[in-house]
C-alpha cells in the first residue's frame, strides 16, 4: 500500500468492494480484480487486529499493558 494503513479505511474499501460483487454488474476481469484488493484488504485487518489482539494480551501483574514488550520483540 502505498499510503500509511488505516484499519477503518480498509473496512470501508472492504464493503465497497462486496457490495460492487453483490451487484453481479462487472466484468469478469473487474470481479477479479476487486477479489484480490478485497483478499490483501482482509489479510491487512487480519495482520493488524492480531497485533492489537498481542499487545492487549500482554498484561503486567498489576493490571496495566505492555506495549513496549511487544513493540521490541517485532524488531
């Protein structure tokens, strides 16, 4: 991608893109197309709520978050 990803813009991509293919009114070849943008957009929001997923598990004794920890293992 080449603009920083934004989950919630991914999702609304990700909506377009089925509601374009529920429609039936493309071209094969557009079908297609809008598939694969919608298969890499679902692995991005995969990767991503994954991540978040890591650094909420990461809980200290006392309660609060580390992000840090996950933060320095990603390096």
């Amino acid at each position: 991608m080449d603009k920083e990803f934004v989950y919630e813009d991914a999702i609304k991509e990700l909506e377009q893109i089925v509601a374009k293919l529920s429609e039936g009114k493309v071209s094969l070849d557009e079908s297609l197309k809008l598939y694969t943008r919608g298969v890499e957009l679902s692995n991005l929001c995969q990767k991503r709520l994954t991540e978040i997923e890591q650094k909420i598990s990461i809980v200290n004794k006392d309660g609060s978050v580390s992000l840090l920890q996950i933060e320095n293992e990603e390096e």
